[in-house]
C-alpha cells in the first residue's frame, strides 16, 4: 500500500481470504483503494470455475469474492497494473450524478465517513 501508484496490494484476511487494493498515492505515503466489486466484461466462464460454479451477482460482489474469481493471491501483491496478466485499463469518466457514494461497511473507526463508491443502478 505505500508503493507505487498503480500497483496491486494484495492481503490475506480472516486467514482465508485475499483482497486486493490498487496503491494511488506518492510511494511511501499510504493510499489504496479496495476493490469490493467488479462487472465482468470478459472471462467470466473462467471466473465462474474459479468461484466453484458461483455465477451472476454472487460472482464478484464482494472483496474476496473478486480475488478468486479473478485468481488474485499473494503472488500478484506489488503487480504493475499497467501489465499483464492482470491489466487495469481505463474507461470512460463517469458523471458525477452516475456515482453513488456511502459510509463504509465492516470497520469500527470513522464509521460515518462517506469514502464507499459505487456506480449508481448498476
């Protein structure tokens, strides 16, 4: 988490799962970004294997559920997403109406602060 921009900061939590983070901050700053959920646009037949026959919305709709979809462990923590295999490549500038934002779920610190965003209807 305090590398390099663009790369991913995989952990293991719970003692079973991993989840990833894409560092945005100046390296040795601390800045990440959890990955909770993600629409597979391609692969998703691979995906599906890798979450044990799970498919539509249980496919990735959480953090965990994402890295095994994807096949996301520790191997890829620190991986330049600028690379393959696993390649972050930019879309479209969303609206700011088309974003939906809230407080954060799972922690006991700053509870109240508005720092969940998601892409509203989707």
């Amino acid at each position: 988490m305090f590398g390099p921009a663009g790369h991913l900061y995989v952990y293991f939590t719970y003692g079973m799962h991993y989840c990833c983070n894409i560092v945005v901050g100046t390296e040795g700053f601390g800045a990440a970004v959890l990955i909770r959920a993600v629409e597979p646009l391609q692969g998703e037949e691979i995906m599906v294997e890798n979450r044990g026959g799970k498919s539509g919305s249980e496919l990735t709709n959480g953090p965990a559920k994402v890295c095994q979809a994807l096949g996301i462990d520790k191997a890829l923590n620190g991986h330049d997403l600028h690379k393959w295999p696993l390649k972050l490549i930019p879309g479209e500038r969303l609206m700011d109406e088309q974003v939906g934002i809230s407080k954060r779920i799972g922690i006991s610190k700053a509870v109240d602060t508005l720092w969940r965003f998601h892409i509203k209807n989707d």
